[in-house]
C-alpha cells in the first residue's frame, strides 16, 4: 500500500508516497535512480545492497520503507561530494580494492560503517567485520588492504 | 591491389558473412569524419578457433582512431568484466603509438561502433588480440612519421614520435602533432604488417603497474551496470519460468494478474511474462500465475551423476599419444588407478543477468551484461527474425562474468519483451534465476592409470577424462609412453552446462597434481623433486623453482604433517605452479588455508599489478571450488537457490597470498585464468600432508574430509 513517507537520504529530508512493502533496496533504485545500491540476493547474504542506516550498515534487499520512516540513509553516492572521494573510497582506489566493482559500493559503506563503530580496528576485526560482503572476483586482499590503510584514530575525523 | 579494393574485397567478405553491412561501414568510417583509421584482424585465427572450437568470420576485428585532437579511440568487441583489459589494452595501445596513457579511450562491445569479435573468453584478449592491436599502433605511427616527413620536409628516419609528437632529431622545435596531422585528413590504411611492433625491451608504458582505469566511477557507485540504466517509462519483467529443467509446458492460468493495477501481461505461447515498473511487484504477479507442466523422469541427482555419465554412451577423442601404452604398463614397477570426481558448479557473479532493452523505430537496443556482445546480436536477430542492421548491443560495464556470461538469454527476453510491448523492459535475474538458467561447469570424472618405474620415473600416463573437455589435460610430465582421451556426449546432462574460469582445466589438473602426489609419496619422495625429476619442459621447471623459493619449500617426504600443498599446470599459454600451507581440523574436517603462493609465467606482462590481481583472484575463487561449491539437484530440480545453500569463498577463507611473475620479454600469454587451474590438486595435496586423507572429488567439504580420514 502506498503511503507518504519521509527519511532523511543522504543529507536531504525526502517525503514520498511510496509501497510501505518495498525494499529499500528497490526505492533507491527505482525511485530515487540511486543505482550505486546493487541487487546482489535479495535475501541478505552477500551485502552487495549494503547502505548506513542511522549509521548502521544494513542489507537494504531487507528493509521494507515502513521500516525506513524517521530514519536517515546513506548510500555510496551520498559518501562524499561529487567532486570528491571520501578517505575510504580514496583507499579503495588507491589499493585497486576491486575488479569487476559491483561488489564495491557494498564493500565500502559496510566498511564506512565498520570504522564509524571502531576506528581502529585490527586486520583480524576488519575481516570479520567484512566476512558477509561477498566479493565473487576475489579482490578480498586488496579490500582489507584498502581499509586497513584508513583504520587508525587519525583519520577518523576525516572519515566523520 | 589497391588499397580501396582489398577494402571492397573485405567489405563482400564482411556482407557475404553477413556481418558487418556495408552501410554500417561507411557509418562508422563516415567521409566527414577525420583522422587516421587503421583497420586490422586478430592474427591467429586458428589459435582463435582452436580455442574456441568455432570458426570465425575473417573480417575486421577492431580499429583505432586518431582524432583531429590528438585523442586516441580503441573500438574492440571485448567487453570489461573486471579483468581489466580496458586498462592493460590501453596501455599497449598507447606505448606502440607513443602517446600517453591517458590520451586512449577505450570503447567496448558496442556492435554499432566495434567491428565484430567473437567474445570475451578463453583468455584471448591480450595474448590474441593484443598482437593485432600492437602491430596496428605500429602501422598508424609509420603512416604518421611519413606524413610527419612530407610536412616537416624531411626524411623519416630523422624522426621520432614521443607523447604524440613527432620530431626532428637534434632540431629543437621542429615538430608537429598527431593531432596537426590528421586533422582535415581522412588517411584509410588497411594494416599489412609492414611495421614491426617494438621489441618488448623498448615498451615503457607496458610491462607498468596501473591502477585501473575505471577505480574511480567504480567507488563513487557511478560505473553503470546493465541494471542501472533508467529509461523513460521502462518496465521491470518477470518471466514464468518452470520449476525444473525440462518440463514442458501444458497451461496456465494467468487469470490472477490479469486485473491488478499497474501489471501489464505478455503471454506469447508459452513466453508468458509480467511487467511492472517495480521489479518486486512484478515478482509478486508472476507468483499468482498457475502453470501446469510434465515432468521428465528424475534420473540423477548430484551423488548418482557419475555413476549416471560413465554409463553414459560417449565419443571419445584422442587428445595425445605416445609410444604405447601396453609398452609402458610392461615398464611399470607399479602401477597406480586412480579415479577423480567433480561436482557442477556455479559461476555465481555478484551481478544477476541483467539486460534493458526498448526500440528506436523498428530497431531493438539492448544494454546488455554479456561476455559476448556479437553473440547476443545474433541471437536476437535469429529469435526475433531481424535483420543484424537491427540489432545493437551495447555492453556496460560487467560484474563479473567468468563464463556465465557468454550465453545471455536474459538478452533475448528483453528485447522480445520490448518488441511485443513497445516499452523499454528490464530484465534483472534474481538470484534464484541465476542458478537455474546458469550454464554449471559440468560434473565430470578421470579415470587414470600411472604407472612407476623402479627409479620414480612415470613410464605410463593412461588418461581418460569424461565430461570436462580436454583442455588442461597435456600430460605435461615427460612420459614416453602416454595417451590421453577425452569422452563427451550430447544431451547426457540434466541442464545446461558451459565454460567455467578456464574450462576443463580445473577439473584435470585436480586429477593430475594428485595423482602425482600419490605416486611421490609412494617413491617415497618430496613431491616438488619428483614432479623436476619428470618434467623437462622448462618453462614449467622454471615457475616450480620459483614458487619453491618464494614460499620457502623445505623437501620432505609426504606425508610430512606440515599441510603443504603443491600444484603446477598450463593454461592458454601460461605456466603456474602454487605452493601452499593448510590446518585441517581433524575432528570437524575443516580447512584452513594458512597461506599459497603461486609463480606465473605469462610471456611478457602487460601490467603486473593487474595480473598479479587476477592471480589472487584466481586463488581466491579456486578455494570455492576446492573446498565447498556445489549444485545440489533432482533431475532438472536445482535445489541450490541462493547463496545460503551455495557457498563461495569468503574474507575469512583469505590465505596470506604471495605470487610472483617471471621476467619474460616473450610472445604474450593468458592472465585472466591461469592460477585458478591448479586450486583443487594444490588443496588436495596439502590436506594429504596434514593429516595422510587422499581426496579423490571436488569439492573437498567437510563430510568428505572426515570421509577420507576415516580410511587413512
């Protein structure tokens, strides 16, 4: 059933009427063409649909926009300006974290969300931490590599 | 022959093969476009068709463009699947026309604006079609030092081209641009191989680490993917699809979604299909619809298959013979049989098949996720009785392929979708559909019989290898009696089954590595001196000395309790030899894999740092198939539907990775599959010197490790 409803997305209060039972996944790339956001599963598994929920990093196949009223989103497009790359985009680019890349925006806003919790966490925690983004090109050395490289205290208020 | 009638020659070779049209031609190569154009075709056709097992046209396979600004354009049908070819062909471009790296622009698997090629697949990209794209910037920098000549009123050997200029030697400011030269132009020149490409010693932006060019779009969730085209008043589809393979289609009853707002029904015979502009909406109408099929009798299922294949009748062909194998069974001090087994499995990009597809007049434009954009043309064009003219297939960016994307029937659903519709449709495979319409790597078996003689040399090599395909299965030791023979049959399995991440290989170099490791640890000696002892092909020599050293091989005799693995193979032109350290949990069976390190001989390389990606790539996805990926099915029923009965390798299954690539100034060869093929042996060997458990079938799970622990 549509129904009006209103979130923050990406700095920017968003009012719409939209079906209360469609994925958030789905209302980003349809309605709002935020396309970074990839179909991956649909069920949760490989996190390539990952995006911050008030700072959470959640499986957007997974969130019915019901759940999404009152919230505030962040997906890879809403990481940086536009003409700029944020710290861990930057890293991602400079470790070459990615090959065929429809994995990345996922890999990146889990690992945003990671590093919002703990700045600096070890290799160890960084892979747990990624574990569920699948990444089927097997570019995982270079990811941990990449946010590894902006896991220490002084970087964290670039990151914020 | 002139030059414009060896064009004319080609063009009725390209219209008799009805390819690429006459109009098309004059289209792309338009009169009031400027600029150098050279034409040329990949060199080895018949690597190219002995590869692929499928004759190619033999008309033009890519141009390069130099405009009027000095802008460098490379059209190739090859598509960008993360392999990153749109980078490493740049940089060839770029070093043998000596201009800048970022001055080329790579446009890719566009069938209106790239001449024809046969797919992206089989490693051919750099090793194939790389020759041709060097002697082609080599011809148009000749053509561009003579025009250089004529304007500079000197002799070309006075010149030298640097950074798309070229100059005078020793006359400082007597220069003029590439850009200078063309413009105003129009410089046809079909590619005769007259001007040598560099020496590989002279290349200065090859053989360079780049980061891909692509990085950028990719993080900021800006590259586009066949799904992330927006188009006005497009309309996601849902295909009724049956439940298992091989069902035929009696009926259904659409009557449930014929009344809800929004749901627009096609139902073309048995091409039933439901459209809404949200995919999930759309997903939920073609739920309601009730279909009634038949069934096949449900014959195999994933533990009968192999039983199923080896009594299945098949063609055998011999792949290679030597000697006699009477001869060498009668050397034999012993002799060992061996059977390997592996199960299908999946190629399972993080992208579905995705394609858009809508009309512009009568024409159909599909943006399309494909490793085979030409193929996808001709498959519209055959399906929905077009002419080629009217079909264009424009490839985005891919998220990876590895196989899977060579078929892409998602393609022709779109465009049938767009014609009976007239509206721009989305098709976007859900997960579930991806691993029923997927093409699996097949299940297979090798039987093989080996035998020794009383000083460790292998003087028998009796190979059959059932269902894989021959690649990868050379013998690849010095056996002076040998045969090899690969047996296939039509139709034998319950689905589709396609090329995986090169194609056979995995499965015979599985059978193989181990099979050489049994035969070691029974003469009772280190595995890496008793694979030199056999080996004579130096190539293969060198990558084991070099994995030796890079990851620290002590010898031993095995099983050693260490967990060290070691495998080494030839694909597509590439030698690899990995190295490797597990921990296996005897009460659990489960693997760790501590660290692999892999030497690669691929020629010359390109661009190390992406290679070197693609090893790790390759070690990473290898683990999949080693250790845990699997298609479970009844007859046509697969049962695995989605990553939570699938398991691909994840960041946890991460080993310290180490590779290394030789110094080579030689011929080019693949880098996109190579250090897959050896993952399986490689684990296999390593479980056997943890822990004595010899495994014989892929993947080694768990269950099957307590299984074979069990008999040790």
């Amino acid at each position: 059933m549509e129904k009006i409803i209103q979130f923050e997305l990406n700095g920017n209060q968003v009012q719409m009427p939209l079906n209360q039972d469609q994925s958030l996944l789905w209302a980003l790339r349809t309605h709002f063409n935020l396309t970074g956001t990839k179909y991956g599963c649909g069920l949760g598994f490989c996190g390539a649909c990952t995006v911050l929920m008030d700072n959470e990093p959640v499986r957007s196949c997974t969130i019915y926009m019901a759940d999404v009223e009152g919230k505030k989103i962040t997906t890879i497009e809403g990481l940086a300006p536009a003409d700029q790359l944020h710290p861990i985009q930057q890293a991602f680019v400079d470790h070459d974290a990615m090959q065929c890349g429809y994995c990345t925006p996922g890999m990146i806003m889990n690992a945003y969300g990671l590093l919002l919790k703990n700045p600096s966490p070890s290799r160890k925690l960084i892979i747990e931490g990624m574990n569920n983004n699948y990444c089927r090109c097997g570019a995982h050395s270079q990811i941990v590599d990449a946010v590894e490289s902006v896991s220490n205290e002084a970087k964290l208020n670039q990151i914020k | 022959m002139k030059l414009s009638e060896l064009l004319q020659e080609d063009l009725d070779i390209e219209i008799e093969t009805n390819r690429l049209k006459r109009r098309d031609f004059i289209k792309l190569t338009g009169a009031s476009l400027g600029g150098l154009f050279v034409f040329f075709r990949t060199g080895s056709f018949d690597l190219l068709a002995a590869d692929q097992k499928r004759t190619l046209p033999t008309d033009y396979n890519a141009f390069l463009r130099i405009d009027e600004d000095g802008e460098v354009t490379c059209f190739t049908g090859k598509i960008e699947m993360g392999q990153g070819v749109i980078t490493s062909l740049a940089q060839m471009l770029a070093d043998e026309l000596d201009v800048a790296f970022e001055s080329v622009k790579m446009v890719m698997g566009d069938t209106d604006l790239c001449p024809y090629d046969a797919g992206t697949w089989g490693s051919l990209s750099v090793r194939v079609f790389g020759p041709s794209l060097l002697a082609a910037a080599a011809e148009a920098k000749s053509v561009l030092i003579s025009l250089a000549a004529e304007k500079l009123g000197t002799t070309t050997d006075q010149l030298y081209a640097q950074g798309g200029v070229i100059s005078v030697k020793g006359e400082k400011g007597l220069f003029v641009t590439y850009g200078q030269l063309t413009k105003g132009n129009r410089i046809e020149k079909l590619l005769d191989n007259q001007s040598k490409p560099k020496d590989f010693s002279e290349y200065k932006i090859m053989g360079k680490s780049i980061i891909r060019t692509d990085a950028t779009e990719k993080v900021r969730g800006k590259a586009l993917y066949a799904g992330d085209y927006r188009l006005p008043g497009m309309l996601y589809a849902k295909i009724l699809r049956p439940p298992s393979h091989g069902a035929s289609f009696v009926s259904a009853d659409t009557s449930a979604v014929r009344n809800i707002e929004e749901v627009m029904l096609v139902e073309d015979g048995e091409f039933i299909a439901v459209l809404h502009k949200d995919p999930e909406q759309a997903e939920k109408a073609i739920r309601l619809i009730k279909a009634a099929y038949t069934f096949q009798e449900k014959k195999v299922d994933e533990k009968t298959i192999f039983d199923f294949l080896l009594n299945s009748e098949t063609e055998e062909r011999v792949v290679n013979e030597k000697g006699d194998i009477k001869n060498g069974r009668i050397a034999s001090k012993e002799v060992f049989e061996s059977t390997f087994y592996n199960s299908y499995v999946a190629h399972s990009p993080i992208e579905t098949h995705t394609a858009v597809a809508y009309l512009e007049e009568d024409k159909i434009i599909a943006i399309v996720s494909t490793q085979s954009p030409f193929g996808v043309q001709d498959m519209i064009a055959r399906e929905l009785d077009l002419p080629l003219e009217k079909v264009r297939i424009i490839t985005p960016f891919v998220g990876g392929a590895f196989g899977g994307k060579a078929p892409a029937q998602q393609a022709l659903e779109a465009a049938r979708l767009a014609k009976l519709t007239g509206k721009p449709v989305m098709v976007h495979w859900t997960r579930e559909e991806e691993f029923f319409n997927d093409t699996f790597r097949p299940a297979a078996v090798i039987k093989l019989s080996s035998g020794m003689d009383d000083q460790a040399n292998i003087s028998l090599w009796d190979y059959k290898v059932y269902f894989a395909g021959s690649r990868g299965s050379d013998t690849v030791y010095d056996v002076a009696d040998q045969r090899t023979a690969s047996f296939s049959a039509k139709n034998v399995h319950p689905f589709s089954v396609g090329a995986w991440r090169a194609p056979g290989n995995n499965t015979n170099t599985f059978a193989r590595e181990s099979q050489i490791d049994i035969m070691a640890a029974k003469a009772g000696m280190d595995p890496l001196e008793f694979r030199l002892k056999n080996l004579k092909d130096e190539r293969m020599i060198g990558v084991l000395k070099a994995v030796a050293e890079l990851f620290g091989w002590k010898p031993a005799k095995f099983p050693s309790g260490r967990g060290y693995g070691i495998a080494c193979g030839l694909d597509a032109g590439s030698y690899v030899a990995h190295m490797a350290e597990v921990k296996v949990d005897q009460k659990t069976g489960f693997v760790e894999v501590v660290r692999v390190a892999c030497a690669q001989d691929m020629g010359f390389c390109v661009n190390p740092h992406g290679a070197k990606m693609q090893m790790d790539g390759c070690i990473m996805m290898g683990l999949g198939y080693a250790l845990s990926e699997e298609v479970e099915f009844t007859g046509g029923d697969i049962k695995t539907a989605n990553f939570g009965t699938y398991q691909i390798p994840q960041f946890s299954w991460l080993p310290i990775i180490e590779t290394v690539i030789l110094d080579k100034k030689e011929a080019m060869q693949a880098g996109g599959e190579p250090a897959i093929i050896c993952m399986g042996g490689l684990i296999a060997n390593a479980i056997f010197d943890a822990t004595g458990a010899r495994l014989f079938q892929l993947p080694m799970t768990p269950k099957r490790i307590l299984e074979a622990l069990s008999k040790v």
